[in-house]
C-alpha cells in the first residue's frame, strides 16, 4: 500500500461523506501486471501509463507534483489517480472535493478509494454506518480479487488492509487473521515487490501470524533492501540495532 497516502492526515472528517450515494455494484476493467518499483513506475508514466504516473506520485512527498501527477492519470481514466486526487485535496483544505474524488476512485474500482471513503463517513446515523460497511466490504473484495488476479502490491494492500483495519476502530469490519494477513505479505514477496518482503520479515520479527523468528526476519528485510525497498532497509538496520543493545547478534 502507499506509504505515503496511509500516512497522511485525513482531515476528511466530514458530515458531507455520510450523504455520499454508493454504487455497490462496480465494474473494474481485467487486472494487469502493475511496476513494483520506484523506476519501473516512472518509465511506465514515461510511455504514457498513466497507472505508472499515479505510482510515481504515491512516492512522490510533495503534494502539489503529487496532485498534478495524480490528475493526470485519473483525468486519463485511472481509478487510483483520483483516490490520490482525493488525499491531494485534502492535504490543500477542499476536504470536500477530496471526499469526492475518493468515492470516484472507489465506484472507479480502486479498493484504496472504498478504504478512504470508509474513513470519510465520520456520521453515526444508521445511513452513514451502512455506506461505511458496504464500503469496507468493497475495498476487501476488491484488494482480495486483484491479488488473486497475481498484483501482488494489492496483496501487500490486502494485508496492510485487514491489519490497518483491525487495529483501529474499524475492527467490526474485518475478522482478524494474523496468519492470513502472513500469507499475503508472503505472495507479495514471491511475487517481487520489495515491500511485500519487507513487510512479511515485520511479522517474523513480531511473531504475528508465523513463529517469531529474528533470522527470517532479517533474511526478508534484507531481501526487500536489497531489492530497493527503503523500509526493508530501515527495519533490517532497526533491528539489527535493537538486537545488538539486547546482547544478541544476528
């Protein structure tokens, strides 16, 4: 999952999403093979992907690039550059156009928008809990169905979803399964993409869903350093560190 569109202040805590109509029923266009990395992102946005420009703009830390990048793909019909549209707005104050923008995304087909749009919906009426149940209830099918079509970021997605999820007030949405939030970090990581395999070292670091384990950890957080990932190798050094101040050398 983006790092940077997760870590973001969602300043969307709108009555306006609460009155946002769903479209439960979306259409997404077949899945095709995503670029895992930072360059391979950026020669795809170079040959005109406009999925690759959305990409790029999810690495990309300031929001104005950010936004035109993200405009220009969900201009060009990219269902994750409008959600990346909606958090750029958000981040300049049209909290409500940035609100929009996510449910396009979502009835666009992109999980991350139903997940944003989910967040949005901060009403307690009856209406806004079930917009904010169907809503979840998309981003998980949609992330599942795209990891299970072989993208493996929308594995790492899936996971970072339900983890994310059940450790926040949104837990009544998901069931907690350490071990099947694992097995996706881990077909993430077969699959190539460097953050999937900095993300399944982290649960054989904590011992969530797999054995505890620090040298598989280490293995998978250097795999994932080696690979590009800047988190794989801030985790791998953190934890070698950590270890070392314990007496115990990896």
């Amino acid at each position: 999952m983006p790092r940077k569109l997760y870590v973001s202040a969602l300043a969307a805590a709108l009555a306006l999403a609460s009155s946002l109509s769903y479209a439960g029923d979306t259409k997404k266009a077949p899945a095709k093979k995503e670029p895992l990395t930072k360059d391979a992102a950026q020669k795809a946005c170079d040959k005109g992907d406009l999925h690759g420009c959305a990409l790029v703009a999810d690495d990309t830390e300031d929001w104005t690039k950010a936004g035109e990048l993200y405009k220009k793909a969900c201009d060009g019909g990219d269902a994750h550059g409008c959600t990346g549209l909606g958090q750029a707005l958000i981040q300049n104050g049209k909290d409500a156009d940035g609100v929009a923008m996510h449910k396009k995304g979502c009835e666009m087909g992109d999980a991350m928008g139903c997940y944003f749009l989910g967040r949005d919906t901060t009403s307690h009426d009856d209406a806004a809990l079930k917009t904010r149940e169907e809503v979840f209830k998309k981003a998980e099918e949609l992330y599942q169905k795209d990891c299970d079509a072989g993208l493996v970021r929308q594995c790492a997605n899936l996971g970072e979803f339900w983890k994310g999820a059940y450790q926040s007030q949104f837990s009544m949405y998901v069931t907690q399964d350490d071990a099947k939030t694992a097995g996706v970090f881990k077909k993430s990581c077969d699959g190539g993409y460097n953050y999937g395999c900095a993300l399944y070292g982290g649960v054989f670091e904590t011992g969530t869903g797999v054995p505890q384990d620090d040298k598989k950890a280490k293995a998978f957080y250097t795999k994932a350093c080696k690979m590009g990932s800047d988190t794989g190798c801030g985790w791998l050094k953190d934890l070698i560190e950590d270890r070392l101040a314990k007496g115990i050398r990896l």
